[in-house]
C-alpha cells in the first residue's frame, strides 16, 4: 500500500491508488477517487466524489470541490490513449462539477493551468488549453481544445470559447459570450461573435496599472479601430505614437500574429 503521510486526512471511503503521490497535509474527502500517476502538493483540498485520473500533477494548496472530474481523457476523436497529461498551478480553486481534460499527442501532450485561478462551478477545460495566471472562469463558462487565455483574464458565465482561440491577458468577456475570433490582451468583449468594447479600464485600475498606461491603451485601440483606413495602418500609427509602452506592444503584437483575425472593435468616448 502507498503510504500517506501522517499530516493527512483521507476518508476511509476513499479510492487512492498505490503509485498516487500526496503531500504533506492534505484531505481527501468521501468516495473520492484518485489514479495511479495523479500527484497532489502540499495542503490541497479534495471535496467529495472528485476523481482524478490521467497523469495529473496538481500544485500546492488547491481546493477541487465536489463532483469535479480532472484529467480525464480528451474528447477528441483522434486520440488512441496516449499517455499525455495536466498540470494545474498553486492556489487554484476548482469550483463543483468542473471538468479539466489532460492533452493530446498533437497538442503538445499537456494541459496546463496557471496559478491562483479560479474556475467555477459547471467549467469546462478542453484538451491541450494554457491557461495562465489568476485567471477567473464564471460559472458554466466553456473552452474548447486548444484555447490559449492570458494571464488576469476574465472569461463570464456561459460564454464559450471556439478551438484554438487566443484570449489576451486582462481581456474581459461578458457573460453569455461567443468567441470564435482571437480577442487581444486589455480589452472588453460581449456577446455571440460580436465586436470588441474598448479597454477594460476598470479591470486595469483595479490590477494597478497606471493612468498613463491605460490612457495610451486606449488611443491606441481608438488608432487602431476607429482613427485608421485598415488595420496595418492602425497598428503601425499605435506603434509610432507609443513605442516606449509595453503594454500597447502587447496589444499590437498579439494583433499582428493572430491566425484566426480578432473581432472588430468599436469605439466612443466612453471607451
């Protein structure tokens, strides 16, 4: 039998295989059920009737609440059950009934989530996603395979996320989004494959950054979607006018090596 630290408390309903790996201090609730090459750090939490499976390495002090599944096998067609994997970073807080895939063979092999997320209850993470740090998933939120979201994004409740899409850092999409197009680094987005809304200048305020910075963001977006003939143009007119601000590098950038395009964006005073 495995031998589990003194420091922890598992439930005797409890299903964990020989080659599982625990941490110092950590609880496994009832009926829980945990496979041979999952590892958990120290002080992680494991609610009632979780399972996790697959090879899972799971960071530090993390909460998986009820009924979650993570690391099962992706749903995609093409896989032959390859041993591939998930990697989740510390602090995370995986809300009930969420489910996390582990990656595919085509797709680099590997899941990844950052740390000190929060992904909320119903969530839905498809094979081969990176996600990165502190990023928020409201309740029911969805991403297809492949999705890439920046770090600090916030991605509302049942919004769903098309394959392969990229989601900038600090990006803001509304509940009940459609995504089907790259949305850049430090902007609002909202609804069914619609439009951009500007910078999110409140998510900015409130993460710190500074006046300036978010006042060049938001000349720069104006340049770029309401003030020039094309988008080249734009990007290139924002570059010249800011090409001592990191974070409009960023923004054009992430614009310039998009290959699935980005919405397009709107623009008032407001923005």
């Amino acid at each position: 039998m495995m031998k589990i630290p003194d420091s922890c408390r598992v439930h005797p309903t409890a299903v964990i295989e020989e080659t599982a790996s625990l941490g110092e201090d950590v609880f496994v609730g009832p009926y829980a059920i945990i496979g041979p090459d999952v590892s958990i750090g120290d002080g992680c939490r494991i609610a009632p009737h979780v399972v996790i499976e697959g090879v899972t390495e799971i960071g530090r002090n993390c909460q998986i609440f009820q009924f979650a599944s993570i690391g099962a096998a992706p749903q995609d067609i093409t896989y032959k059950g390859e041993r591939t994997g998930l990697i989740i970073g510390d602090d995370t807080i995986i809300r009930e009934s969420v489910t996390i895939h582990r990656g595919t063979p085509k797709g680099g092999g590997t899941t990844r989530i950052g740390t000190r997320c929060m992904i909320m209850a119903y969530s839905h993470i498809a094979h081969d996603c990176q996600i990165g740090d502190q990023v928020i998933m409201a309740n029911v939120a969805t991403l297809g395979g492949h999705v890439e979201v920046g770090d600090h994004a916030v991605i509302g409740g049942l919004s769903a996320i098309h394959q392969f899409c990229r989601i900038g850092r600090y990006a803001f999409l509304g509940g009940m989004s459609g995504a089907n197009k790259d949305i850049p680094p430090f902007v609002k987005y909202q609804g069914q494959r619609a439009n951009l809304f500007g910078i999110n200048v409140l998510g900015l305020k409130r993460a710190g950054f500074s006046k300036e910075t978010i006042e060049a963001l938001r000349e720069a977006y104006r340049i770029v979607f309401a003030k020039a003939a094309t988008i080249t143009e734009g990007l290139d007119l924002a570059e010249e006018a800011y090409p001592d601000v990191a974070e409009v590098t960023q923004f054009t950038d992430f614009i310039r090596k998009s290959k699935r395009g980005v919405p397009s964006g709107e623009w008032n005073n407001s923005h």
